[in-house]
C-alpha cells in the first residue's frame, strides 16, 4: 500500500496557521508545531526529510512576502536559525487560509459558489492565484479581470437572449464593441427592470449591485492599470482582494446568469 504523503499546499497551510496562533518566533519551534499538526489532523506522513520539508516551505513563504524574519519584541540574538513572523499581508492570507488555501482548494471553492462557471473562467482565476502566489501582481490582476470579463460578457448575453430587440438594443451594441460602462448600466437595468417586476426572487438578485461593482473594478484594473504604460497602482493588496471576493461575486452573477438563460427558454 502506498504510504500519503502531507502536501506542500497543507505545509503551507500549516505554517501560516501557526504563526497566526502561538506566541513564539522562534523558527524551530514553529516547525517542530508544523510537524506536530501534520500528525494531528492526519494529513499524512512528513517523512524522514520532514524538517528539511518545512524548512522549504518557510523559505518560500519568505519569498512569497507572506512572512519575514525578525523578533516580534525587537530582541535579537544569534540563533542558528533567525526568528520569523508574518507580514500584514500574511495576516490576511493566514486569516482566510480556510478559504484560500492552495489553488485546488480554490478551484473547489469557485465550483462550490458558482455551479455554472466556465471552465475557461476557473483557469483564468486559478492563473491569477498562482501569480499572487509568486508575487506577480499585474499578471494576477490581468488574469483575475479577464475572468471576472467573461463571466459579465456571459450574463449580457444571456440577458439579450432573454429580452426583446428593443429593450435590449443597446445592450447588444455593448456586448458587440466591448463598451464595459454601458454593458455594466443596461445589465443593471434589466435587473432593476425584473425587480420591479417582482419577477426577479431576492434570493437571486441579492448584492447583485455590489458584485457588479467588484466585477467592474477587477475589469478596469486590468484594462488600465495593469495593462495601459506607466500604470503602476496595482497593490498586492488590491490583487488579494480580487482574489478574495472573486468567487462570492462570480457565484453572484451565475446566479442572475442561470435566471435569465432560463427565463429565455
């Protein structure tokens, strides 16, 4: 029988979570805790090399800028090896780790939330997850806007097929030049349109607003500052926010999407 072995997404995880949780700096005991969860939740052999494991993952972390070395109280002394404590970005990441742990836990995640994405789209946003990982932050933010891009040139479609010529003419004048201000107003519209209705149930139209406006933002980063010359504003904090919010939004606009590709059956 082949004997599991713990990943290096789950290593990953663990650290972060530790480093979140104990009170000490010190990079032995932070591993030796490591070593002591992976063993606690069952997740697998660490193997003979398992020091050297988390030792890597450590290191990779540093350079993924999610954590950084140095005494918490400001106490330095020489040590075989340095202290080592997260960096505000890795609070962050270390607070939604259930969320955001790896870029399989991701992909289930954006699945979970939106049934009916394309898989062009989980691609597109698992891409931009590995570059946030690696710290290639306009690729991410590039990546994460052509995502969030499909899946509103999606729901306009589905909406043109679903209204009549006339009420969706410019709608269709939208989708076919790529006017994003205007394809972002009619759908607005329309959803505003099948409320009053009362055709639309609040269970699908819910924070529909609000997503529209974070598809709006990752879309406007990709297609200005990250992309035009001299743009120089995308923050890793604005990617992990995209990051974050993505799969809520997405599964947001599914549902509209699903709503009304079959009110057009």
């Amino acid at each position: 029988m082949t004997e599991t072995v713990v990943s290096e997404s789950d290593l990953r995880r663990l650290v972060l979570q530790v480093l979140a949780t104990v009170s000490t700096d010190d990079w032995g005991s932070i591993r030796a805790e490591v070593m002591k969860r992976v063993n606690a939740e069952d997740l697998g052999s660490i193997g003979r090399s398992g020091e050297q494991r988390v030792n890597q993952v450590i290191v990779s972390l540093l350079i993924d800028q999610l954590i950084t070395v140095g005494a918490r109280d400001g106490n330095y002394s020489p040590r075989a090896w340095p202290s080592i404590m997260l960096t505000e970005f890795g609070k962050s990441w270390a607070a939604d780790i259930a969320r955001l742990r790896d870029p399989d836990g991701y992909g289930a995640l954006l699945s979970e939330y939106a049934p009916g994405v394309e898989a062009a789209t989980v691609e597109y946003a698992l891409e931009a997850f590995r570059c946030l990982q690696q710290n290639l932050l306009f690729a991410c933010a590039v990546m994460i806007g052509a995502a969030a891009e499909r899946e509103v040139f999606r729901l306009g479609r589905a909406i043109l097929a679903s209204e009549t010529e006339e009420a969706t003419k410019k709608l269709k004048e939208a989708l076919e030049r790529g006017r994003l201000p205007t394809l972002f107003q009619e759908i607005r519209t329309s959803i505003e349109a099948a409320i009053r209705r009362d055709a639309m149930p609040f269970s699908v139209h819910q924070g529909s607003t609000e997503h529209l406006l974070s598809f709006q933002e990752m879309i406007r980063v990709q297609r200005n500052d990250a992309v035009h010359a001299g743009g120089t504003t995308v923050s890793k904090e604005k990617v992990f926010l995209a990051i974050q919010t993505f799969p809520v939004a997405v599964g947001a606009i599914d549902r509209l999407r699903s709503w009304f590709e079959a009110r057009g059956h």
